[in-house]
C-alpha cells in the first residue's frame, strides 16, 4: 500500500495540474457596432407617433454635423471628442447626451455609455424616438457586462434587462388625435 500511495498522489497533482492550466471559457466578445445599430433601430421614428424636436444652436449643431463625419470616418474617439463639447455649451441637451452615450458604445465603454443614457433619461423626455434609444442604450450596456458577472448576479441583470426593455417600449406614445 505504501508504494501505491505516492503513486496516486502524483496522479492527483497531475489532474489538478491540468485543470488548472485549462484556458478559462471564451467569453462572447462585445459586439460595439450591432450594439449600436440596435440602440439607432429602437429610436427609429415611424411617423406615427409623437416625437417632438427642439431647437439647437448652430455651434452645437455644428459640432454634432462633425461628430456624425468623424463616426462616419471610423474615428469614435474624435467624434467622443467633440460632442464633449458640444454638451459642454449645453449640458442639459438629452439629445447630445444621448449622442454621447453612442460614442460611448463604440469605444466599447459600456459604463459610461448606460451612465450618459441614463444622464440623458432624467433630463429629456420619456416619450418618443429618443426615449427609446436611452432605454435601449441601458439594455446594451447591461447585455455586454452580462458575460462577465458572476452567476450570482445574472438573474438580478436579467430582471435589469427586462425592465429596460419594458420601458423602452413604454416610450412609443401615439400622437393626440386631431379633429
């Protein structure tokens, strides 16, 4: 017995061994362009329903027009850029926020994304287009930590999930009737 002994010992040391240097799971990588295109689909505006727009700036509308080149161009930093100061001469535009939280998306900060969302949310309005792109930016955002959460977590961020997915809906608003 005794020579037995060291002999599944080794044999014990060796599978721990090899579960140990295993490689981890490969993780669903974070997808910024599909969660970008999902977050523009949901505040796509079907005409149908109330969506109202307010005024802008020219200097703001101007550094919006260069973001909106500079996303084009493939260059999400830049454009980042300068829609941080485009809300810098107006903070409190939910739009610009909104805009800003996309940028986020892209650069593959989800954090700042669903908090720039969420700064958008409590400043605009919760009805509409642009509604519904805050709500799905939360969705996003929460979709791409998902993976990474400990399994403990996951059925709190699936209920967080389905709650921002029941308010993006609640944002569609049919306009008043007109007599």
């Amino acid at each position: 017995m005794t020579a037995l002994r060291p002999i599944a010992l080794l044999a014990a040391a060796a599978l721990l061994a090899a579960c140990a240097s295993a490689p981890p799971p490969a993780l669903p990588a974070f997808d910024a362009a599909a969660a970008l295109a999902a977050v523009r689909e949901a505040g796509r505006a079907d005409g149908a329903e109330l969506d109202v727009q307010p005024l802008r700036e020219p200097q703001v509308e101007d550094l919006r027009a260069q973001a909106a080149a500079r996303e084009a161009a493939g260059d999400a930093r830049a454009a980042a850029a300068l829609l941080d100061r485009a809300i810098a001469l107006h903070p409190d535009d939910p739009a610009l926020l909104q805009e800003r939280a996309e940028a986020a998306l892209l650069l593959g900060a989800v954090d700042e994304a669903e908090r720039h969302a969420r700064a958008a949310l409590a400043k605009g309005s919760t009805t509409g287009p642009l509604c519904r792109r805050h709500w799905e930016t939360v969705v996003q955002a929460t979709l791409a930590r998902a993976p990474l959460a400990p399994a403990a977590e996951r059925a709190a961020l699936e209920a967080a999930i389905a709650d921002a997915r029941r308010r993006r809906d609640a944002c569609t608003v049919a306009p008043p009737p007109r007599y």
